[in-house]
C-alpha cells in the first residue's frame, strides 16, 4: 500500500516542473493489481474501478467528490474554497476533490482498498467475471449496475466463440469494452476512457500455467 502512495506522490511532482505541464493540467488515476490472493486497488479523483462477482456489483474504490462530507472537509482544512459554479466546485474549477498534477488545494493521495478473493485458481472465485476500470466520462452517463449488466451479458456470450469475434483480431474483453465506449458516447460530453479485465479467462490462463508446471 505504501508503495501506492509513493507512486501516486511521485506522479505528482512531476508536475511540478511548468516547462513539462502548466500548472492546469492534471488527472485523475485508478490503479488496479491483481495477484493470485488479493485485488488491491488505489484511487485518485472520480475515476473508478467495479468488480463484477456473479450477479453482484462490487464498487472497489470511492469517488473523490463534493457530495462527500469527508472530502468537503479535506478540501476546506487544507484552505480550499467550494465555490457554487452551477455545482459545488473547488476553486470554481472542478467538482473532484483530489486529483494528480493539479496545484492547491488538490491532493493526490489516493483512496486504497484491497480485496482477499481467495486462491484465483480455486474454484471459490469462480463468481468473479470481470473488472472495469473507466473514468467519469462513463459513469456520469451509465450506472455500475448498467455497465455491469452488459459487460456481463456480452462476456458470457463471447467466452466460448472467441475465434469468432471480429475474426479473432480482439479479445472479448477489448470488444466488451469498445462495445460499452460506444453506448456511453451516444450520451457522455466528455472523454471516456475504459479498461475491461475478463477475470474467468485470466483465471482459466493460470490455472493451464498452474497445471503446466505440475
């Protein structure tokens, strides 16, 4: 975890050199790693990570935004304004609350969660189907439970004619994601970006690596 915030921190000061990014550029981060135990997760801002366990939508990281008392107060006691600019905001700039790049009252410290899903290979996790990683371009537009649904719907369905999807040239997982970028864009005015993570097919890739070194 601490590796995390140091990676994070890191980040952010390379910001600080003006000549690489004015002092108005930022981002928001969420970072995913997954081993053969523990998904361990750490966000910053209003990107976000959901995991997908059966029929049950599991949110994985908390959204660094106003409509939270908490991040009010962290905002308001570094010396931050919220400013009313059609929504609450700080500075009269954005709604988040943290973000990587951007100067005071901004933090980059992020929110950090893992999460013990057993052995991988061990048929306990056999209900974990998949992980989304998207930022608030899709989840200003589409729901956790919405996105869920149909990432969940079209990975079932491709998993077994995967030679068959787009001739083979993308993986379920990346059409699904392509597929989901497509209906948030009929809505969304502002940028998406989207990563879809096929747990059963990882799962299924360690388990023939597990069995090939037996």
């Amino acid at each position: 975890m601490g590796a995390l915030v140091r990676a994070y921190n890191r980040a952010d000061d390379a910001f600080i050199d003006e000549t690489l990014a004015p002092d108005t550029v930022g981002s928001t981060a969420v970072v995913v790693i997954l081993s053969a135990c523990q998904i361990i997760v750490a966000n910053c801002g209003d990107s976000r990570a959901v995991l997908c366990r059966g029929n049950q939508v599991i949110p994985l990281t908390v959204d660094h935004k106003l409509d939270r008392d908490d991040e009010v107060i962290t905002v308001t006691e570094a010396g931050g304004r919220i400013l009313y600019v059609g929504c609450p905001t700080v500075e009269g700039v954005l709604a988040m609350t943290r973000a990587i790049g951007l100067l005071y009252p901004y933090t980059p410290f992020p929110f950090l969660y893992s999460l013990l899903v057993g052995n991988i290979i061990n048929k306990q996790t056999d209900t974990d189907e998949c992980l989304i990683l998207a930022s608030d371009g899709l989840w200003d537009v589409m729901s956790n439970e919405k996105v869920m649904a149909m990432a969940r719907r079209m990975l079932r369905e491709l998993r077994n004619q995967y030679a068959t999807v787009a001739n083979g040239s993308v993986s379920p997982a990346q059409y699904v994601a392509e597929e989901v970028l497509k209906n948030a864009l009929r809505t969304s005015t502002d940028n998406v970006s989207i990563i879809v993570v096929d747990l059963k097919r990882l799962r299924r890739r360690m388990q023939q690596k597990a069995e090939a070194d037996i």
